[in-house]
C-alpha cells in the first residue's frame, strides 16, 4: 500500500485532534503504520489547528508537504481555502461550510470573503456539507468532527464497523450514542 496523507484542518476549539485520534486509532486497528503530527497556532485563540496523519505500510515522517494531501478534512471554509497549496493533484477536501470568523474580520479590518466553497471547486475534488447543521441534529453542535470523520470515511479503505468501534472505545462512555449518531449522519451524506 501506497502511504496515504491526510491533513485535518480548523479552528481551536472545534475537535480536530479528536478527529485525528479516531483517523489514527482506524489506521493502527487495520495493522497500518502510521504518523501523527499536530501544529497548533493560536488554538485557544481561534487560531488553525492542522494536524497531518500519514499512513501505510511503513511511515518514516508525519508531515506533508505542499501538493502531498490525498485528502483534506477542513472544518470551515477558510481554514480549507487555506491549506488547498497541500492538495495534490486528484486529491479530494471534505468542507463544513461553517464560516467562523478570523481576529482581522471580528475586529472589522477585514470581511469575510464571498464565494469560498464555489473557488475551491474551481480548483479542486470538494464535498461541501453543513456538518454544523448534522451535528446539531445527532446531539451537539460538537460534533461537527464526527459528522466529517463519517463523510471521510466513506473515501477510505476502511469498514464503517471498523470507525463504529473506534468511536466506541476513544469517546468518552457518555457521549457514545451521540458520536455514532454524528458520525452515521456524516457516512450517510451523498456527495
């Protein structure tokens, strides 16, 4: 097997490092290699969070290079606008069309910009969903990882029972019945 490059991207705060664990605790359950690299900006400030997860048969680094990503999972339009220089050619980004607004367009010297997710289709493979909107309807607008984690995991090698365990066994037990719902919601999503 070839070794596959996947870049998750967002704004601190919105589960990309869950979503990373439930990536690589898939990849490690089917006997692959695999490298996880996580890069914190300002997180705790609505800074991006870009975490790189590569896997295959024998993995030597985690990080991905511009033009390396099979596929990218961004949480918000910008963050996907952001990172598409890493997309390579044929690569696929799945896209919230959540629009959360950076510090230059809160502190108004900047405006968010029209027509993103239609600019990103110019350019590349995209899936463009509402996850907030499937978050919200599985139990929490937290959710908005797992509804992508779904999405996602419909373009990957791996079973749906195999994500179903992995859910189970990395959230917590409380929150169980409502990842798996998040994520059945995000698998089910036509493309």
């Amino acid at each position: 097997m070839n070794t596959i490059s996947v870049m998750i991207v967002g704004v601190g705060g919105q589960g990309t490092l869950l979503a990373s664990r439930l990536l690589g605790n898939a990849v490690i359950s089917e006997g692959y290699d695999v490298k996880v690299s996580e890069v914190h900006g300002m997180s705790q400030r609505g800074g991006s969070v870009i975490t790189y997860v590569r896997y295959g048969e024998k993995v030597a680094s985690p990080i991905i290079e511009k033009g390396e990503a099979d596929l990218i999972i961004a949480f918000e339009q910008l963050e996907a606008a952001r990172y598409l220089p890493y997309l390579k050619k044929g690569g696929k980004i799945i896209v919230n069309t959540q629009k959360i607004d950076p510090m230059p367009v809160v502190t108004g010297t900047a405006a968010y910009p029209d027509g993103v997710i239609d600019e990103l289709k110019t350019k590349a493979d995209v899936i463009a969903l509402d996850a907030l909107s499937l978050a919200v309807e599985a139990g929490s607008s937290k959710a908005v990882n797992v509804v992508l984690m779904g999405v996602a995991a419909r373009h990957m090698e791996f079973k749906k029972e195999v994500w179903e365990t992995v859910i189970a066994e990395t959230v917590p037990p409380k929150f169980k019945e409502m990842n798996l719902k998040a994520f059945a919601l995000g698998y089910a999503q036509e493309d």
